[in-house]
C-alpha cells in the first residue's frame, strides 16, 4: 500500500509545474494543435477556450480517475470520449438555460472541445492510471500549459493581424498606422499560427536544452 | 464516373484535410518523424474514414436526419434526430479506431508501440470527425459517393503526413539549428506548405447543374405584369 | 471481477449509455422552457435590430409589439396565407424544401414552401423584414434584412452563426460587418441582383459589400444566403410593385380628371365673362 502523500507535495506540485513547460501539452506532447490554429485568431476566444477546457480537463480526468478500475479495456476509449462529451453537453445546455450569453461564446467551442486531443490525451496517459487527486493537479497544470500557449500565439496573431488586443485597438492609438504599418492579413491565416508555434518551440529549447532533440 | 473522379480528386489536393482545412495537425506533427510509422499511421486514417464516412452517412441519411426514420412506419415521418449526429458519429469512429487498434496490436506490435498514444487519438482526430461533418453538408446523393469522399479524404491526410516524413528525414542531414531541430522546423516547414496550398483554393470542379425553378417561377409572373403594364401605358396615353 | 469478461464489458456499455441518456434528457427536459425563452427572445431581439432597435434582451418582449406591426407567411406567389404567423415559421425546415410545384412526387405540404415576412414602422415608415437562413463553413449562418417601402434599398441587415471560426467567419455577427448593408440595393434598372458579398472589397458598388479576410468560405454563404431567399419574395416584391403602380396610376387619373373639371369650370365662367364683354 502506498503512504499517504501530502497534497501538495513535490511530486503532486510538478504535476501543475511541469506541463507549463519541460512537458508543454501544445510544444512537446504536440497535443491540442488544431485549436491552437482555429481558436488564437483574436485573444477573447483563445481566453473562452482556454477556461472551458479548464474546467473539462480537470473534472473528465477526475470522473475517469474515479472510474478507472471499473472500465473494460476494450471499450475504454468510447468510455472516455461518452464521458467528455457528456459534461461538454452538459455545460453547454446549462450555460444556455441561464447564462445564454456566454453559452451563445461557447456554442463554437463545443466540438472543438470535445475533439481537443490533449483531454483524451490525458484521460488516456494519466487520468486511466492514477487517483483522482493527482488526476485533478494534471488536469490543472496541462491546462495552464495549454492556455499560456494559446494567449502567447493569439496576442500575436490578433496584434500584428488586426492591430488590437481583446477588440481594443492598440496600434491605433500608438499611432503606428501613421508610420506606415498595414495590418497583416496572413497573421490571421492558420499556417501563420504554425510558424509562431514554431517559433515559441525553438525559444523554449533555446532556454531548456533537455527539449533539444539529438540528431 | 466523372462526379466520383471530381468528388476524388477534389478531396485529396483542393480540400485537403491537413493543408485546406488544417485537421488532424496533433497526430501529423507528432508521428511524421518517420516514413515508416507515417506510412503506417496514415493507412490506418484511410482504413477508418474509408469506413466511417459511409457508415455515418447510412445513419445520418435513415435515422438521423429528418424524415429519415420513414422506413419503420409512416408515423416517424417528422421525427429529427439531427441533434445526435454529432455524439453517434464519435461513437461510430470511437468504435472503429478500438478495433483499428486490436487489429495493429495483433499483427503489428512494433506499429502499434511506436504509434504510442496517438493510435487511439485516432478516435479524437478532428480531421476524421471533420470528414464525418463535412460529408453531412455535402449532402452526397449516394453512398458511393460519400465513400469516395471518405477514401479521398483519408488519401489527402495520408499524402500530406507521408511527404512531412520524407521532408523531415532529409532534414535531418542539413544545417538545423538545434532548438528547431525535429518538431520546430517542422510546424514551420507545415505552415510554408499551407501557405503554397492556398493556392489551391480558387479551383472549382463543379458545374452548379442545380435547375434555378424559383427563377424561372419570377419571370414567368413579371411577363405577366409586362402584358398588364403595356395596357397601362395604352391607359395613361388616353387621359391625356 | 473480472473487468475484461465479455459480460462485464456489455453490462458495463449498457449502464453507461442508461445513465448518460438519463443525465443528458434529464437536463434536456428540466432547462428546456428556460432556453427556449431565451431563444424566442433573442430571435426577437435580432428582428428589432433589423430595424436599428437596439434593445437587450429583456426589453425586446415588450418593444417587439410597439414596432413589429405583422407576422406575415406568403406563399411562392407572393400571396399572403391566413391564420400563419412568421414568428412560428422553422425556416431550418423551410430552406430544404424544393418549391418545384408541379413535381407530384413530392407531397402537397412539403411542395409549397413558407416565406414569412414582418412589417414594421419605424419612425412613421414602413419597413419589410425578411429573415434568412444559409450554410456557413461549419454550420448554418441565418439573419434578418430590412428594406424600405420602395423594396430594393436596404436599411439594415443582422447575421449570426452557431460555429464559425472566431475572428474569421465569426465576424458576420459584428456591425462593423453589419452597417455596411445600409443603402445597398437589390435590383438593378428592374433586374434582381441581390447582395454581393465581394472578397477584396465592394469599391462602392452598390451591389456589393467588403468581404471577411480569411473568412471567404463564410462570405460567400452570405451571399447565397441572401441570393437565395430573397429571390423567394420577387413575386411579391412583383405584386407589391403593381398595387403601387395601380394606386399611382389612380393618382394620375384623379388627379386629371380634376384639371379637366377645372377647365370646363373655367371655360364655363369665361363664356360668361365674353357674354358681359
């Protein structure tokens, strides 16, 4: 039997730590890309986004935690997808019974969610294996990996592709435009959101050499 | 034959799911290290949308969409189940892949254990439920055609996670920087192949063949007022 | 217990599937009154804006009546058709039917297809609403248009979207989108030409309108969108026309038949006149 460990001890506090960077869902598992493309075209979605696969990250991987000595093996990915989409759907229908507005954001998300590879990623590698404690602080830290990804890539695309932050016109108002700058229109198209990627990766294993694949 | 060619051919260069649409990005970013598992990853996308698009198809055309019950009794005419299309075309795939993998971990353990995690991504992969969806809006006329649509799909991912493979393996023997080495060079070499693709997106195969009736149905009465406004005329000349 | 045994497994999946179906009813039936307010409110809520009445949401019930003076349903011939209310019409449904008349496979009630249309005031002028309903890139694009009495200007236009990409197609719902429509024009010396919505830019064509940038797919369902259903309403756009010719054709022949009494009053008072002279 293994000891009771404290909530918050060193391993249980690398499970939040370690997904922001040496174990990035987005840089290094390469998990979550289609909606690191669609989603970070402006910074209010990528925000929305972000929360809600907050929310369904960390209790999907606590509900299959909990199950997870009951579920058979053979069916256990349908098992896991039934209980994604089941607590997406959930949301969705509550947000639109009493918070239509935020539920009317959301609706765009929905199948975006229910698809994101880094929640059946998860469920798959930790959440199926381990309690539901633990399941909770991955659910956590690969969440916050994802969002700080998701943020970085949509300031840029929204700043250089339409010159404002969160629908605030930022260049505008430094007057950038005066000096000649035009919007960047292929800011806005997905493969620019490729090549930013691209470009956090390689500053991210400028600074952390054990990322640096060998030849 | 030539709709079935057109539907084929436009499904793995001009709407490809990668390039066009950028579906499916995890698993082709992930496996594509080399030809090898590309190869056999990719198979493996063209044997499950070969089989889930029509699959999904038969569902959503007699017992999802509106109407489509009518074969029971004539009293489920109204009924509209479109709203589970979405949770049944995932479990139709989630089910497929589950068999997909039993099958690779039989009579390939090496595929299956350097596919890793992302065999059973498979089942998440938006470019599978993509193709499930888009199929629903093409509102294909026959499942033959919806097949084609499904194997071309598969076709097109497969082409395009092949070819970042055989990139990255040349790659290997250039001048890299090595903080972009493997996975960095690598979503930019994809984001250059997007932006080349665009250039595909102007191409149209169809001819619009649909009849315009409701066009027809407006000339046909605005001849009618052109007798009547003739007349007017002729009344209008008299008063004065 | 074993969890692999093929009896476990199915016991287990059909558990599953009793309880998520229980779950996902349940609360389907429970919050299914409280969303539906908030839908028909909000559909209300988007007709007033048609109009340029921007109200929120709670204020769009009791506003609606003040400007919404009728719900009516026309038929294909631009006819009105009784004891119909726009309101109630499921244009999801209405978009797929063919409106081939005369095709006998097709049953009577699926053959004709209902076009509502509101009427409102606003300001002291009449105003014609007419809802839309198309296909974006990754679901349906639906909306409201208003024309002025003359049925070709525009006054404004609304458009949402249930799934298009944020930032992208999504941008349809914004009024930078929106009030571009205002004065476009749909007819063209008599001809029809709808809206365009142009990829690159109108360049003042009163026809068209700028496009999304990177939202092209989406733009172009608006244009079938707009295509599409309003050329549904050109044979009452017809018969409006004629009532409107007919009643300025009355105007003429009132207005000369009341210079013709003038004159033979006035060349009966001169007969007079030369009489006295």
């Amino acid at each position: 039997m293994s000891e009771k460990e404290a909530l918050f001890s060193k391993k249980n506090k690398k499970l939040i730590t370690d997904p922001l960077d040496s174990n990035n869902p987005v840089t290094v598992q390469v998990l979550g890309i289609c909606s690191a493309l669609a989603i970070t075209v402006q910074l209010k979605p990528a925000i929305v986004m972000a929360i809600s696969t907050l929310f369904v990250l960390s209790v999907a991987n606590v509900v299959i935690s909990l199950m997870r000595k009951l579920i058979p093996s053979r069916i256990r990915i349908i098992v896991m997808l039934v209980v994604i989409a089941t607590l997406v759907i959930l949301v969705d229908q509550i947000l639109k019974a009493y918070v239509y507005d935020v539920s009317k954001e959301l609706s765009v998300f929905v199948g975006l969610i229910i698809t994101n590879c880094i929640i059946m990623g998860r469920l798959e590698a930790f959440g199926m294996a381990n309690g539901p404690w633990k399941s909770f602080l991955d659910g956590l830290g690969n969440s916050f990996g994802y969002a700080w990804i998701l943020i970085a890539v949509a300031f840029f695309r929204e700043l250089l592709g339409s010159g404002t932050l969160y629908g605030y016109p930022v260049l505008e108002e430094i007057g950038l435009y005066n000096l000649g700058y035009e919007n960047n229109g292929m800011m806005i198209l997905p493969p620019m959101a490729l090549i930013t990627v691209g470009i956090i990766i390689w500053i991210q294993r400028v600074k952390n050499k054990d990322l640096v694949e060998s030849k | 034959m030539q709709d079935l060619a057109n539907i084929f051919i436009k499904s793995i260069f001009i709407d490809n799911m990668v390039f066009a649409y950028f579906l499916g990005m995890c698993s082709y970013l992930a496996v594509s290290k080399t030809v090898k598992t590309s190869i056999g990853l990719g198979l493996a996308v063209v044997f499950v949308l070969g089989i889930t698009v029509p699959v999904n198809y038969l569902l959503e055309n007699y017992v999802l969409k509106e109407g489509a019950l009518i074969w029971i009794g004539e009293e489920f005419k109204n009924v509209d189940l479109a709203f589970l299309s979405f949770i049944m075309f995932i479990a139709v795939i989630a089910s497929m892949v589950q068999l997909v993998e039993m099958i690779v971990e039989k009579f390939s353990p090496t595929l299956y254990s350097s596919l890793g995690i992302f065999l059973p991504l498979i089942a998440v992969n938006c470019a599978i439920l993509g193709a499930s969806l888009f199929m629903k809006e093409n509102d294909y006329a026959s499942i033959t055609e919806a097949t084609v649509f499904g194997l071309g799909s598969g076709v097109g991912w497969f082409l395009a996670i092949v070819g970042i493979a055989a990139i990255r393996e040349k790659i290997r023997y250039s001048n890299v920087p090595p903080a972009l080495r493997g996975l960095g060079i690598t979503f930019i070499i994809t984001g250059l192949m997007g932006i080349a693709f665009m250039s595909f997106m102007g191409i149209k195969l169809d001819a619009n063949n649909k009849i315009d009736n409701s066009l027809e149905l407006y000339e046909d009465s605005s001849k009618e007022v052109n007798i009547d406004n003739n007349n007017i005329n002729q009344k209008e000349e008299n008063l004065q | 217990m074993d969890v692999n045994k093929n009896s476990y497994t199915f016991g287990f999946a059909a558990i599953m599937v009793i309880v998520v179906a229980v779950i996902l009813s349940g609360t389907s039936i429970i919050l299914k009154d409280a969303q539906y307010s908030n839908v028909e409110l909000e559909k209300k809520q988007n007709i007033l804006r048609s109009v340029g009445v921007n109200v929120n949401r709670d204020q769009a019930a009791i506003e609606y009546p003040v400007y919404i003076k009728e719900e009516l349903v026309l038929n294909h011939l631009g006819e009105i058709i009784n004891n119909l209310s726009a309101f109630d019409v499921d244009l999801s449904k209405e978009v797929k039917k063919s409106i081939v008349e005369d095709d006998e496979n097709i049953p009577l009630e699926e053959r004709t297809s209902l076009l509502p249309l509101y009427i409102s005031e606003v300001e002291g002028e009449t105003k014609y609403i007419i809802p839309l309903r198309g296909k974006g890139l990754w679901g349906p694009i639906w909306g409201f248009i208003s024309f002025n009495a003359d049925l070709n200007t525009v006054f404004a236009a609304v458009f949402d979207h249930k799934a298009e990409t944020p930032g992208l197609g999504a941008e349809i719902n914004t009024s930078l989108f929106q009030n571009v429509f205002q004065g476009k024009t749909i007819f063209e010396k008599g001809e029809f030409v709808s809206i365009f919505v142009q990829k690159g830019g109108s360049n003042g064509d009163i026809h068209k309108v700028d496009g999304i940038s990177g939202g092209t797919i989406t733009s172009d369902g608006v244009t079938d969108m707009l295509n599409e259903r309003l050329k549904r309403y050109l044979p009452y756009f017809r018969l409006m026309e004629d009532n409107r010719e007919k009643n300025q054709e009355e105007e003429i022949r009132l207005t000369i038949e009341a210079v013709n009494i003038d004159e033979k009053r006035d060349s009966i008072s001169n007969i007079g006149k030369r009489e006295i002279d």
